[in-house]
C-alpha cells in the first residue's frame, strides 16, 4: 500500500503530514517554505509511493472559497499534471489551526512551543489528514 500525504498550504509556510504504508497511523512530516513546496513534493513522491495528495480546503464559514480558494484549485490541476499516478483531493480544513492550537495545549506543550507556527501548521496538516481517513472509512 502507498501513503496517503496532507497538505495545509499557507502563504508563507505550508505544513505536510503523512500516513506510514498502511495508512493506519497520521503523522506530521514537517514544514517547508510554501515557495519550495513543490520541489518538496518531487523530491518526497521520488521516494516514497504516495496513493493520494490531500489539499486542504479553505472555506469561509459560509462554505464560499477563502482567498487562497481559486489558487488551490489551480494549483491542484498543476499537481495533477506533475503527479499523474496520484490521486489529488481536497479536505476541508476550517478550524484546522485552532484545533492544532488546543491539541498542543492539551498535550502540555510550553507557550513558547505553542507559538511555534511551523509545528501548527504540520499538527494541521495532520488534522487535515486524521478528517480525510475517517471521512473515508
């Protein structure tokens, strides 16, 4: 079995999580400078078999597009072009961020931890995925 990889994409940084090969268990991978996100992508599908690419999917409360909407979408087509064999979906991601914020509070990480926002956006992106996985059950 391939893995299955979530991406919470943001201006600046662009938080990545992964599952293991048998898409049990949801972990975060890192986060990289969304300018180098796709050679990331390259680089990581040159290694690992990847069966689906998850994007985040910002919306507004109201289920309209954010702003960041029309650009994924775009940007989805152009993975689907680079990634052929993968499958490229999209997974809501609103109260992604907060979520990740209270997770790290539960789990007792320290203010200063917890104002690390790489570590938010990859516990995102693993929120993003752990919803896809269920969502999909």
């Amino acid at each position: 079995m391939a893995r299955l990889l979530a991406i919470d994409y943001g201006k600046k940084r662009t938080g990545i999580a992964v599952t293991d090969p048998m898409q049990i268990i949801a972990s975060g991978l890192t986060t990289v400078a969304t300018r180098d996100l796709t050679a990331f992508l390259q680089e990581y599908l040159g290694k690992e078999e990847v069966q689906a690419i998850i994007l985040g999917e910002p919306k507004q409360m109201d289920y309209t597009d954010s702003e960041l909407g029309p650009w994924l979408r775009t940007y989805a087509l152009q993975l689907q072009e680079l990634f052929p064999n993968v499958k490229i979906e999209r997974e809501d991601e609103r109260f992604t961020s907060k979520m990740a914020h209270a997770s790290m509070l539960t789990n007792g990480l320290k203010k200063k931890q917890r104002h690390n926002k790489a570590l938010v956006d990859e516990i995102a992106a693993t929120i993003i995925l752990q919803s896809y996985m269920e969502r999909k059950r």
